[in-house]
C-alpha cells in the first residue's frame, strides 16, 4: 500500500473519530451531564445518550478538544421541586468549564464540601 494512500485512509479515520469524545474519550462529561438531566429539567431529547453530548441543547464544546466549555443550565430546576442547594463538585469534571449559567433557578444556597 502506497504511502499516499495509508496517509488518507488515516484521515479519514481521525476525522470520523473527532466527534465521538463525549462518547467514549471524555466518558466523565457524559455521565456528568446524564446526571444532571436525570436531577433536572434539562433540555433533553428521547435519543441524547446515543449522540455527541456536545450537539446537547445548553451545552458547547471545544472545537479542538471537544471538552465541555460552556452549560446553560437556565430554568431547568423546577419551582415544584422545592429550594437547590449548589454542589459545585458536580461540575468538577468539566475540565475546560468556563461558562456555566444557572440563571432562573430556585438557588438557595451552597452544599459545603468538606
């Protein structure tokens, strides 16, 4: 096989396998973000846990390590609910976090983590 040809075929694998990291490379993300939907209103659809977490409503990743930059998590806990007590630590597995908005939420207070 000539060296033109293993150079495409290699492309062509990385760039089919540059959208699956919340799949499967960045695991932790996904299962953060299954967490919240499951505690949360979070904008979801039926078929979400078998697609790219960064194509999620409210959620945008890196263009280059596909890592979780940013969560709009406005109005996804419910009023009914009762009060939420923020644990921070939830969000420790978003490594490249720089934006996370949690505007028009029953917010009360803070969970210490000791």
């Amino acid at each position: 096989m000539g060296i033109k040809l293993q150079v495409t075929l290699a492309m062509i694998v990385l760039s089919l396998l540059n959208g699956w990291y919340c799949l499967g490379y960045w695991e932790e993300e996904r299962v953060t973000l299954l967490h919240l939907k499951a505690n949360m209103n979070f904008p979801n659809r039926v078929d979400e846990i078998r697609i790219d977490c960064c194509q999620w409503q409210g959620v945008e990743c890196s263009n280059t390590t596909k890592r979780v930059i940013h969560l709009s998590l406005d109005s996804v806990r419910d009023w009914k609910l009762g009060d939420w007590y923020f644990n921070a630590s939830l969000f420790l597995p978003f490594q490249e976090l720089r934006n996370l908005s949690l505007s028009k939420n029953p917010l009360v207070g803070l969970i210490d983590n000791v």
